[in-house]
C-alpha cells in the first residue's frame, strides 16, 4: 500500500507520484468542479496488488443516463478514442451542481469574469508603463489630406521619439507638416481603477471559498478565536 500510494497515478508520461497526483486532482476540482479516477479489473479483487489509477480529463468524460439514473460513463480520449467503465470503476469527485445532479460545477466559472478583468487590467497597466503612458497620439493635419511619404516620415519620427524615451533619452521631434499632435487622456492608471482591482482579488478569493480579508496586509497577524486566518 505504501509502494502503490508513492506513485498511485498513471500521467501522459508515466506514473505520477502522490503530489503531483493530488496537484492535479485538485486543480481539476477548482477548475472543471469534478476530478475522474479510472479503476481497471485488477480493483475488482479484494485482494494482490492494484494498477495504478488513472486521472481523467473531465471535458473527455460523458455520463450515461438511463430512467435519471447514472449507468456509467464513456471516456473520449486523444484521436477519438472512446471507452465506456461501468460507475463501479470511476472514482468521481465533485463540488455541488444545482443545474445537474451528476456533475460538478467549478468554483473557477464563478470567479472568472474577476479574474480575466483582473488579468486584462495588469497587462494594461504594464503596458502603459512600459511605454511611458504612452499610447499613440493622434496626428491631425491641418493643411488637409497627408501624403504616403509624410505619413511614413512622420511615423518614423515619433517611433524614433518614444524608442528614445524607453531609454530614458527624451529629444524633441521636429515633423515636416502643419500638423497637430494630440496625447490620448489617460497617461496613468487612476484610483478608480486602483479600487476596482482591489475589488477583482476580493471576488477571486470569496469564489474559491477564501476569505477576503485575506487580500489585504495586517498589521498583526492574531490566531485568536476572531481571526479569519485562524478559522
């Protein structure tokens, strides 16, 4: 039992060994809301020795219903394989669903909105700063339509400016035409959009069933009974 529990998994590329087999078994639960165990015959015999187990991708899982009663299940595996184990040979963990009485429902689909708004705003926010809150002026020429040739020179002209600016080496851009350079408003990132992250990680952690108060940095970190970390 020891030997079986050191690596009691079978992975893409071999045995897995326990942490990454409880890894995966819980991230699934946290992503999809339900983990698969495959059990061949050898588990049938109460006793010799047991396969290793086999983690299943829940997307690839199929239940089959007959008369609102679970008969089994039908595994669709790379190429289009397909194999169908009687309930007796799958191990299903789940959170509970209340659109479906077999399967789960991920505590991910509820954080998700959060979290990609969440992940949209850093990557705007590294942005921003990686270009000196610069994000593309708007050149109006006054003396009408531009020609192929200036609207290359002028290009060329603010690239070479704000390359030079990602250096820390800011020159002035003299541009051959009447024209008018306008910035865009936002230059950096405001505190309504400060709030509104702080906002995105409180949702993220009350989805996974964590605390929200656990975003935020104490002063004294108490294990008394009012403590959230200590419940």
């Amino acid at each position: 039992l020891t030997e079986f529990l050191e690596r009691p998994a079978r992975g893409p590329s071999g045995l897995m060994n326990r942490q990454d087999f409880l890894e995966a078994t819980v991230g699934l639960l946290k992503l999809k809301g339900q983990s698969f165990w495959f059990m061949d015959d050898t588990w049938d015999s109460p006793r010799g020795k047991k396969s290793p187990l086999i983690l299943a991708n829940p997307d690839a899982m199929h239940a089959v219903i007959d008369d609102d009663k679970l008969v089994g299940w039908t595994y669709t595996a790379g190429r289009g394989k397909r194999a169908s184990f009687i309930p007796d040979q799958v191990i299903h963990l789940k959170f509970w669903n209340p659109y479906h009485d077999v399967l789960g429902l991920s505590e991910w689909e509820s954080a998700m909105i959060a979290a990609e708004s969440d992940y949209a705003a850093g990557t705007f926010a590294k942005n921003l700063a990686k270009n000196n809150g610069d994000r593309g002026p708007y050149v109006i020429g006054k003396g009408g339509v531009f020609t192929d040739d200036q609207v290359k020179q002028v290009s060329a002209q603010l690239r070479s400016k704000r390359e030079m600016g990602q250096r820390g080496d800011f020159r002035a851009a003299f541009l051959p035409a009447d024209v008018e350079i306008r910035e865009p408003s936002v230059n950096a990132v405001d505190s309504a959009y400060v709030t509104q992250r702080l906002e995105n990680r409180k949702e993220i952690y009350t989805a996974f069933g964590v605390p929200p108060s656990f975003a935020d940095p104490q002063a004294s970190y108490s294990i008394g009974s009012a403590s959230d970390r200590f419940r």
